[in-house]
C-alpha cells in the first residue's frame, strides 16, 4: 500500500443523497427483499464510498480495507450457495448490489464485480468441490482477494490468439506467459488463470500469490477506474499444482 497516497486521503464535506426517482414503476417488479437488499448497500455506498472516492480516484489509491467491507455486507458471491459462505441470493439481488455499488464509482464496482462473477464464479461452476471449499468461504468474506486471467498484451481478450500455457511436468504443472489489464491483480491472493496446453486446448488454472515466478506489476497513469486496482500477471515458469486445474472445463 502506498503511504504516501494514504496520506493525502481527505473525506469530502459534501453529502450523498441520492434517491433514485422510480420513472418506470420498476420497484415494483421487486420483492421486499430486493428492496432491502438495494437500500442496505446503498446506504453503504453513502457511508464508506461516497465520501472518499473523490479523493481516492484523484489520487489513483485502492483503499484495500474496502475488501473487507464489501465481505461484510455480502457483495462478493451473493448469488451462490449459502453453503459456500454466500448469500444464496438470486441475480436480480446481485444485479441490484453491483448497481448501488456502481453509482458509487465504477472501478469499486469492477474489484467486487470481478471477485464474484469471474473469480468465484469459475470456481464454483467449474471446479471440484475440495476447491470450492478451500477458496470461496475466503473469497466471500473478503479474507482473499481474487483476480481473473483472460486479456493478453498481443491479443486483448480474444482466446484463439492466446499466448500464456502450461505443460504437464508430471507432479505439476509449468505455466508460462502474461495477463494484462487485469482487476485487482496488484493485491490478489489468487488468480483464475486460463491458459494453452500442450494440444491448444484452454483450461482454467488457480494461481496462488506466492507461487515462485508469478508476479503482479501494477498499472500505472490510468486516466480511468483510477481507484481500482490494475495490474499485470506474469508467470515464468510457474509450477501449479495439479489439484489447481479446474476440472470443469476445457474449450
């Protein structure tokens, strides 16, 4: 964390005080749990959004204790099973939860949106139940942070083109390439990583922080989502366990 951009965090004196107008009777589309759901974050986005965001995007800061706050009111997953450490809500509920966060800035929008739909997601459609275990629980009470591997620097996010891979070694697997453009990946404890085997079939990978040759360079000079966190995944010969693969899927 940057000190010094800490440093010149300042709370705006100005209030919040929206109140969507409902123009279209759209509200009434809504369950009274919707309607909760809706006011409880956004009363969250006038508390510990609002005030500061100003100052955060002027300063290009991520104000990484938000991770621990969005676990708390339950924007990471809430659309998973209750069973994962997840609300068991439906979409709407989630769709209302990253529209409040959304007014409130984009990029804190984007670092809970990509921990939910792109990170946890995958896992829990995608992987086995030992990984569902070992990382959702954390990922929904924000005690990890996650960050999701598509877009490469010669071919944006278009698979046919990708360049990052990984062979089978026999004990594990070894991954080379690079990510770019990635949310939240200068603080992710983990990486859902997609990347080329040795027969041009993509498979998704988890990708532990701290993993010998995986490093996170952050972006800099954004003009944009200033207060999220964007950065590089850069794998050098990265030994991943073979238990990380996540079995359901390959494309």
């Amino acid at each position: 964390m940057d000190s010094n951009k800490a440093s010149n965090i300042q709370k705006s004196s100005k209030a919040d005080v929206f109140d969507h107008p409902d123009f279209y009777m759209m509200d009434d589309l809504l369950s009274e749990e919707h309607k909760m759901v809706r006011s409880a974050v956004r009363d969250f986005v006038k508390r510990e959004i609002s005030p500061y965001i100003e100052s955060w995007a002027e300063n290009a800061y991520f104000p990484y204790d938000i991770v621990k706050k969005f676990g708390e009111i339950g924007a990471f997953g809430p659309q998973l099973p209750e069973k994962y450490g997840c609300g068991g809500m439906d979409y709407i509920a989630y769709g209302l939860i990253m529209q409040e966060i959304e007014r409130g800035d984009s990029g804190m929008r984007s670092t809970a949106s990509v921990q939910g739909s792109l990170v946890m997601y995958p896992i829990y459609k995608f992987g086995s139940e030992e990984q569902r275990m070992k990382y959702l629980p954390k990922l929904a009470s924000g005690e990890m942070l996650g960050c999701f591997g598509l877009t490469e620097p010669d071919h944006g996010s278009n698979p046919s083109g990708m360049v990052t891979n990984f062979k089978d070694m026999g004990d594990h697997y070894l991954l080379n390439g690079a990510k770019m453009w990635i949310s939240n990946s200068p603080f992710a404890d983990i990486a859902v990583v997609w990347a080329k085997n040795e027969e041009g079939r993509i498979h998704g990978l988890i990708v532990e922080r701290g993993m010998e040759g995986f490093t996170t360079p952050e972006t800099h000079g954004k003009w944009s989502l200033r207060a999220s966190a964007t950065g590089e995944l850069v794998f050098d010969n990265v030994k991943v366990p073979k238990e990380n693969l996540l079995p359901g899927k390959s494309g």
